[in-house]
C-alpha cells in the first residue's frame, strides 16, 4: 500500500477540501503522489468493485504531456498500477479506463473550451504554474466537477508567481502539502542533487525548482526578481568595511515579527560612485529574547570581521544600546532613527541595485522574498519587512551617509 511508504507531503491532508495543492521542487515526487490519489478514488476493493469515483479529468499544458507524465510516465498512473487493476489506454478517445469502469479522460489546458460539457467527480491538474491559459482552463474544470458527494481536485505543480495558482492557495477550500526536491533524495541521483544544488541553490530558481517555494513578486516592486538575479555573486570581492544592520521587533514573543539581522560589506575606497557593496548574510532570528538577539547581532560581527552595529531605535530607544551593550560594553554602535515611511528609505538603496553597485550571497532567499513585496506604494507584504529594513539601514550607512556612518570605525579598547 501506497501510504505505508510515501512521504509526507504525498498523502492527502486529513478534513474538508475541495482542492489538494502538491507543491515542490523538481523530483520531489509530485507526479507520484498524483497517480496514486487517482488510483485511491478509482479502485474499489476488488478488481471489479467501483471506487468512490467514475470520472476522473486529467489536465495537463499539452495532451502529450498528460500521455508522457501523467498517464504512461514512470511515475504516471499505469506504472503505478498492479496488473489485476491496471487501466487501459484507447489513444483514438484519449482515455484511460479501468476493469471496473471508471474512465479519466485527458484534456489540454490550451483548450480550455473542451471542459464545457462533460462532467467529473474528480480531477488531476499537473503543472498548473506553466499553464498559458491558466486562469481560463482552472474555472472550466471547476464547473465541470460537478458529479458525486464531494468532488475534489488535486493540483501538483512547481510553484510559480501566476495569479491563478495564488488564488488557489488563498481560498478557504484548498489545502496544501509541500517539499523540496531534497525529500525524495532516495530516488534521485545522487549526481543530479549535487549538480543542481551547486548550480542553482539560492537562487531565485533554485527557490522555485528545488526549494518548492512560491516566491511572489509585487507589480511595481522597488526590487525585481530579475534584479536580484543580476546582483548574485559567487565570491566575496575585498572590503575595507563591514556593518551588521539589526532592526529589532517591538516584543520578544515567539509570534513577534522576526528581528532583522543583516551583514553587508563594502569597498568604500575612492570616489563614492565608484563604491560597491555585498549582502553577506541575512542572520535574522525569530522568537528571540531580546538578549537573544543582541548576542546574534554580535555574533553575525564576529563572523565577518564587522567594524560597526547599526540598530533602529524607533521602538526601544536608548534600551536598544544599552541591551547590545550589556552583552559587549565595547561594540562600536550606531542608533538610527526612523523618521520617513519604510518605501521612502528604501527606494535610494533601491536605486543602487539598478546601477549594479550591490551584489548578493547566495542563501538571502528569505530577505529577497521581502524585498520584491516592497514597491512604490509601500509594503505589500504580511506582518514586518523586518530583513529589509536591516538592509536598508546596513546600505544607508556604507553607500548613502558617508559623512554619517560611512568611514571607517576605530574601537575604543
């Protein structure tokens, strides 16, 4: 049986729902999980016994596709099938039908029109995140399940930014499991994990293909995900500065917003347009107490040889230093006051983006994350921006107030 050996995010979520959503990297085992839940809704408890479903719709970008991955893939529904209960495929009708009946039959979400009419009690879409007709063929097949008690639809798709998967995501009928492709590590190359990994670990792509992860970009955001792609480098270029940023949260629960923590460092020699920083790392903590972060705020300066702690003090005040320095009396410190909205002091750090002057770590997904939810009309993202805010203040202090923050720090012994 099926369920005694698959993955977690392979098995249906126990409860309600009306859409099953599958989301993970390549290889993570989606297309497996798919066939064996069309299997479960099929197959009664004999050979010829009906299941709890009779028509099933299988969609996918193309026919071909449906026929290669879903229907006869090495992962698709007939090699899943035991022999006593293997379905047939009749290429003159494009249908896979079992010994007890049951019937899927195989459409193009290029033609969504070819949903109109037929009905179904269940339904398989496969990368819907690609689908160019995306929104059009998802509500065809939501009129045509109309068949049974409760018909239901399972979605497995690497994820991608198209408005008709996040709609999914955001209705109060679907559910979803998710997995990197590093989960099924025991059926994949040992080869292709470590290749793909150095390649594209993260990146934006390796976020999306690997990590299984939906990485939004807001219309009209300060900082594109093709932006940051540009900015990825590979290797640390010589600094003579390197401030760690920490826009710490307003309480220090668990359920608190994460406390910023970011590392950037700079060769701020010559003229300044000629200066250019780094993103080192984003060494943000979640949950912590306020000495928890403080001492992850010293310990991110110690890692990278940092010269300066720059921390916002719109919300302790002079208890920010006072805590940091509890922890090291001697750090060289730097309070800074918030006195304009969050999108006005990030478009100037923005704008050193377009003119190539940052580059980025791999390993900043988190951060990147915020940083293309932040557009000209402000924060479109939940809760704080918290890793961009320590960004911004890092940047602002090496690259933007010379005359401020922007030379070199002595430390008083």
């Amino acid at each position: 049986m099926f369920e005694f050996w698959a993955l977690p995010h392979q098995l249906p979520p126990r409860g309600a729902w009306k859409t099953w959503v599958i989301m993970g990297g390549r290889g993570a085992g989606k297309t497996r999980a798919g066939s064996e839940w069309v299997r479960a809704q099929v197959e009664g408890a004999g050979p010829g016994d009906p299941g709890r479903c009779r028509r099933v719709a299988l969609v996918g970008e193309t026919v071909d596709q449906v026929r290669e991955v879903m229907v006869m893939g090495e992962s698709g529904i007939i090699a899943c099938s035991p022999p006593d209960r293997r379905p047939e495929w009749h290429m003159t009708r494009q249908q896979l039908i079992w010994p007890n009946g049951a019937v899927a039959q195989v459409f193009s979400a290029h033609d969504p029109e070819a949903m109109r009419g037929p009905q179904f009690d269940a339904a398989w879409a496969d990368e819907l995140g690609k689908w160019k007709k995306g929104a059009e063929a998802w509500d065809q097949l939501q009129f045509a399940l109309r068949l049974g008690q409760n018909p239901q639809a399972v979605v497995t798709t690497t994820p991608r930014n198209v408005g008709v998967l996040k709609a999914i995501l955001k209705n109060p009928s679907s559910v979803v499991t998710h997995a990197p492709t590093e989960a099924n590590r025991a059926y994949l190359a040992e080869s292709f994990l470590t290749e793909v990994q150095a390649r594209y670990g993260g990146s934006h792509l390796g976020r999306q293909e690997l990590e299984g992860v939906l990485v939004e970009e807001e219309e009209g955001a300060l900082w594109t995900m093709a932006m940051l792609e540009a900015a990825r480098v590979d290797a640390v270029p010589a600094f003579n500065r390197v401030v760690v940023a920490v826009d710490p949260p307003v309480t220090g629960m668990k359920s608190s917003d994460a406390c910023g923590i970011v590392v950037v460092g700079a060769d701020t020699r010559g003229e300044p347009k000629d200066w250019r920083a780094v993103v080192l790392e984003d060494a943000s903590v979640q949950g912590a107490s306020p000495e928890g972060w403080a001492r992850a705020a010293l310990a991110a300066m110690e890692r990278h040889g940092a010269d300066r702690l720059v921390a916002e003090v719109n919300q302790g005040g002079d208890l920010v230093e006072r805590l940091v320095r509890m922890v090291d009396p001697l750090v060289p410190y730097r309070g800074v006051h918030a006195t304009r909205s969050k999108m006005l002091r990030a478009e100037p750090v923005a704008a050193l983006y377009e003119q190539g002057r940052v580059g980025h770590m791999r390993g900043l997904g988190a951060l990147e994350d915020q940083m293309v939810r932040m557009t000209a009309t402000g924060w479109k993202g939940t809760g704080s921006p918290d890793r961009l805010d320590a960004l911004v203040w890092a940047l602002t202090d090496l690259m933007l107030n010379p005359l401020q923050g922007g030379r070199p720090s002595v430390r008083s012994l």
